[in-house]
C-alpha cells in the first residue's frame, strides 16, 4: 500500500519507472496531423500515472491526467520531462517519419500504393474486408492508402464507378 499523499516525480529515478506508449487515435487534415496518445508510468511500489498526450505539429500537449497517489502541481510540470523521449520515439515510429530540423517536427511516408485499375481494385478488397470484419471501411482504406479521408473517399468513389463496389444508393 502507498502511503504518501502525493507521488512526488522530482524525488524519483528514472530507473525505478518503466513508460508505455501506445497511439490512441489520428486526425488527418491535408497534409497535417493530430495525434492522441495514451501514456503510462508505473513505478516498481505500484505508483502510476495515466496521461492522454496530444501531438500535433511540434507542440505536444497533455489532455488527461490520472495518478495513483495523485500528483501534485510541481510534479504535473515535472511529468513531461518523464515521458517527452518515449513520446517522441512514439510519434516518429507510429507515423513512419524521421525527425527533421526546426522543432522535431517529422513528415509521414506514404506507403506506396497503386494508381489506376489496381489501385480502384486493391481500394474495392479493403473496404469489403473491413466491411466483412465490422470495422470501419473509410478507415480502413484509409490506413491502406495513406490517405486523408477526403481523397480515400474519392478513391471509394472512383472504385463503385468503376463497378467494383454496389452502388451506394439507388439512382432515380
């Protein structure tokens, strides 16, 4: 059982916590991103901490915050200093990118897909196997595509005129 009433960072070593980083969500504007991520510290007595992080351009920001013993306002400025390196690591493995210079900001690779018939095929077996698993088509093709939602829209569009998916309501 812990028995402070605050879980004091600046009285803690690095080596006694373990970070966990895992993408919670995305949403692509253009050519820009904003990135959620849900963040965990845990101590080797059982303290944790909880944080949703926002990334978007270069600035980071910390949305939710949940501490086991609570924190207190010293070590909530303190926290990102903690989890700033597994966040950065995080960002740049989850989006495919490599840190350039001016803020660390990185830019998203595109996975390489195909134009044209192929690309309208590949675009239609997406959107029917996640339709066939449940989940969320766009969002699939999407992932698929690199895409935005707009263009993965376009390209679904594109893929039902080209008679490869129904037709998405009757024509009058």
């Amino acid at each position: 059982m812990l028995e402070a009433s605050f879980l004091n960072l600046s009285d803690r070593s690095p080596a006694d916590s373990a970070v966990s980083v895992r993408p919670a969500w995305e949403v692509r504007e253009n050519e820009d991103a904003t990135r959620w991520f849900d963040v965990r510290l845990a101590f080797t007595d059982g303290a944790h901490v909880d944080a949703l992080a926002v990334v978007t351009g270069g600035d980071v920001g910390v949305e939710d915050v949940r501490a086991q013993p609570a924190l207190s306002l010293d070590d909530l400025a303190v926290l990102a200093d903690w989890i700033e390196d597994s966040l950065a690591e995080a960002c740049c493995a989850g989006a495919g990118t490599a840190p350039e210079g001016g803020g660390g900001r990185g830019r998203r690779a595109r996975p390489a897909f195909p134009r044209g018939t192929e690309g309208r095929r590949l675009v239609a077996q997406e959107y029917r196997a996640a339709q066939q698993d449940g989940a969320d088509p766009v969002l699939a093709v999407m992932c698929a595509t690199g895409h935005s939602r707009r263009e993965s829209l376009r390209l679904i569009g594109q893929a039902r005129d080209a008679g490869l998916l129904t037709p998405r309501r009757a024509r009058r």
